[in-house]
C-alpha cells in the first residue's frame, strides 16, 4: 500500500494509531520507555485495558520503518488522545520518543516525523498542560507539533475559531486540524478560523483557487471520465468494474 501510494500529493502523512492510549493497560509499571503507571487516573484506558505500551510502541516502530523503507520520503505520526503521552514536560513522560520507540521496537528508522496530540476543553476548561494555554516551546520537543484534534465547545464558545487558529499559529505549532469544518450549533465556526491565518507565513493552503494537482496516473496513462451518466468511476472501481472494457 505505501509503494502505491508513494509521491501521491493527496496523503500528508500516515498515522498509525488515533489515540491509541485509549485501549492502554494503565496499572502496569516497567522500564522508563513503558512504564505507564503515571496515567493512571487521567482518562487513558477509557476503550477497555487491553494494551501495554511495549505492544503499542513495537507496532508503532515496526510500521514506522516499513513505511520508511518503502517511502523514505512518507512522513509519519500518532495522535495522542492528550498531550500527556508526547511531552517530558509537565511532570509528563514523551513515550513515542525516539529513545523509547528504538529501545522498544529496536528499528533505527521506526521513528515519528512529526508529533501530533489531541486537546478538548472539559467542563468549560483548558486544562493547564493544553497548548492552548502553552506555545509549543513548553513541551521542549526536537520535532514539528501539530494539534491533531481541538474544539471550542464545552462552555468556551467565547473562543471563537478566528482566535483559537490565530492563537495557535502565534504560538508556534506546526499545524492544527479542527474537530469539524461546520460544528452543528455554531454554524461557520472553524472555516473562519482557517480563513484567518491563510496567507501568512508558514501556512500552504487557500480558499480562493483550487490547487495545481499533477496527474499521478501511471505512464500509460489514464482517464476519470465516468462511462455513463448513472453511476461515477469512484462507485464502478468499489464494485470492481475496473477491468471491465467499459471503463
């Protein structure tokens, strides 16, 4: 799969897990890389116990290389439900280190690209280790940060999505994905957000032109003209139409 989709300008990066400390088996103490007894209490576990952390970073390593050798270009991350799991700061331990992911899983290349962690306010709160209360210098990474998940709900729509993405921009992240484009009861609420910091430096995105996409079609070429009106190339290719003479 990484072979077909090396150079596709469509995939930024792959992730191996989304919050994989969900599934974390939180009592169990160990070396400096797994033990993971210091979460306990903070809401890791909360997909059932099933994990221990040495399992979790092997796999992460394992992928991580294979990916690398068939890519060396690909970039690849995780994203942490917190930021607890990715920092040492805060009294924190940075467990997808590339220390930690080498002692573990014992691949040189089965490391991460950049550093991805997940912030939601609870109960109308940032919780105080939350880069929206820190600049991404706080967290005293060697590696690009990027907030994978944040909401403005919760008790703190006094944040509007103009704020948050210019304050997060201001504070040095490599990028921010907001939970949703359109949240249901603030409608507009993370476009205009993203349409705040389009433009400045260190962003690569516009709202007012489609993007130049070189056609990634192999050598012998290829069309996406649907046959008919009725059903899209997309809908033929999930049936598995594609060596039909009619497409």
């Amino acid at each position: 799969m990484v072979q077909g989709l090396k150079g596709e300008p469509g995939l930024l990066a792959w992730e191996i897990f989304n919050e994989p400390e969900g599934f974390l088996q939180v009592d169990v103490a160990g070396s400096n890389c797994t033990d993971v007894s210091r979460l306990n209490g903070t809401g890791a576990g909360w997909a059932g116990h099933t994990l221990s952390m040495d399992k979790i970073l092997k796999y992460v390593n394992w992928s991580a290389a294979a990916i690398h050798d068939n890519d060396p270009g690909a970039l690849v991350t995780v994203g942490s439900w917190s930021e607890r799991p990715q920092t040492d700061s805060f009294g924190f331990k940075n467990y997808y280190s590339d220390e930690c992911l080498r002692t573990v899983g014992g691949k040189s290349n089965g490391t991460l690209d950049f550093m991805q962690i997940h912030t939601y306010a609870w109960n109308g709160q940032w919780s105080s280790s939350s880069p929206i209360n820190n600049s991404v210098s706080a967290y005293g990474l060697s590696k690009p940060l990027v907030i994978g998940e944040f909401n403005h709900m919760n008790g703190v729509e006094s944040q509007s999505g103009e704020y948050l993405y210019r304050d997060i921009y201001d504070k040095g992240y490599a990028g921010a994905w907001g939970w949703d484009l359109l949240e249901s009861d603030l409608s507009s609420y993370l476009l205009p957000g993203m349409k705040s910091i389009s433009g400045l430096p260190r962003t690569n995105f516009s709202f007012t032109s489609k993007p130049s996409v070189p056609n990634t079609c192999n050598s012998s070429g290829c069309t996406d003209i649907a046959p008919d009106s009725n059903y899209t190339c997309q809908q033929q290719a999930s049936w598995g139409k594609c060596g039909e003479s009619f497409m």
